[in-house]
C-alpha cells in the first residue's frame, strides 16, 4: 500500500506520464483516490511551468557557492526528526508573554 509519505518521496518519478514502473502505477492509483495528493502533485506541475516560463536571471557567482555550500551540508546532514531551533522571532514573542 502507497502512503501519502511515500508518493510525496516518489512523486517527481511520476511526472512524466510515459513511466510505467510498478511504482509509478501505484502512484497513480493512490492518486486517483488522495486529493491531498492530486493536489501536491497539480502545484508542483505549476511551480515547474512557472519555473520554465520565468526569464532566466544569473545568480552571482557568491550566491551559486553559497546555495551549493548549503545544498551538500543539507544532503550530508543525518535526516532525523529534530525540532528547529526556535527563530528569533520566536524567541521575543515568549519574552514578552
């Protein structure tokens, strides 16, 4: 049985309507019966058309490092469910309560 987790990992798998794989059939029939999951699936279509119909803008060479530097950080850090530490805002709102 697929799970919403599941299809939320694989999904991009699924967009390209000629794969026929045992995983992407089982996408598409958990999708056939999850809103919730038609409707990640529609606003990840539309952010990747808006994506494809935005004029394309160079990154300074600073900002590309820096967006790689933290993309390997990202990958090499251990995927465990740890609570965020509390953004400053965050911080102040309970000072003040």
């Amino acid at each position: 049985m697929i799970t919403c987790k599941h299809v939320y990992r694989h999904i991009c798998e699924s967009l390209d309507e000629g794969m026929n794989s045992a995983r992407c059939r089982a996408i598409k029939r958990h999708l056939s019966g999850c809103s919730q999951c038609r409707a990640y699936l529609k606003s990840l279509k539309q952010t990747i058309r808006l994506y494809r119909a935005s004029p394309r803008t160079a990154l300074p060479r600073a900002a590309h490092r820096r967006l790689w530097t933290a993309l390997i950080i990202e990958e090499r850090a251990p995927h465990r469910h740890t609570q965020r530490a509390p953004s400053r805002r965050a911080k102040k709102t309970r000072a003040k309560a």
